[in-house]
C-alpha cells in the first residue's frame, strides 16, 4: 500500500483519463459557498449537484486508509492505485 492525498488521486484519475488536473486551490470558504451555491442550482434546475457539502469537505481533509490489517488477515493484496486507476480509466473510455 502506500498514502495517497486527495488531489494526487484526482490528478492521477485525470492522468489516466488524459484530462487536465484540476489546479485551483480552494479555501474551505470558498469550499462552502460553492457547495451552497451548486445546491441551489440543482434545486432551480432539477439536476444533480456536481458538488455536494460531503464532496467538498473530502477535498479538503486528508485521508490515509491502510490495507496492512485485512491483508495480514485474509493473506490477500491489492493492486497498487496506479495500476487500478489505470485499468478503470481504459474501461471507462470504452463505455463512454
């Protein structure tokens, strides 16, 4: 396993899509507003939020997630994340 934030899995994903990374920092503030204002959009048109205030709070907070437990218990190992957003990623273009 290895650790991994937020912002280097979506950049990794865009990679891997062969789209831009995002590359604009936002506040938390900035964060909130926009969550609130992306649900009032959706309200008035009747579509999905593409930001929702879950969404938002996880881009802002670092995560580490380890599989060394379940590993250890089950004797089982992933794939590393390059390989699997790779492999998702040429799936994805296939469907889309």
């Amino acid at each position: 396993g290895g650790h991994t934030s937020f912002r280097q899995f979506i950049a990794r994903i865009a990679e891997a899509l062969g789209k831009k990374a995002p590359h604009i920092h936002v506040s938390s503030r900035t964060a909130g507003l926009i969550w609130r204002l992306e649900a009032i959009r959706s309200l008035l048109t009747g579509s999905t939020p593409l930001i929702t205030r879950e969404s938002a709070g996880a881009a802002l907070h670092s995560f580490i997630y380890s599989s060394g437990k379940i590993e250890a218990f089950t004797g089982l190992t992933f794939k590393s994340l390059e390989e699997t957003t790779q492999r998702i990623a040429k799936t994805f273009k296939v469907e889309v």
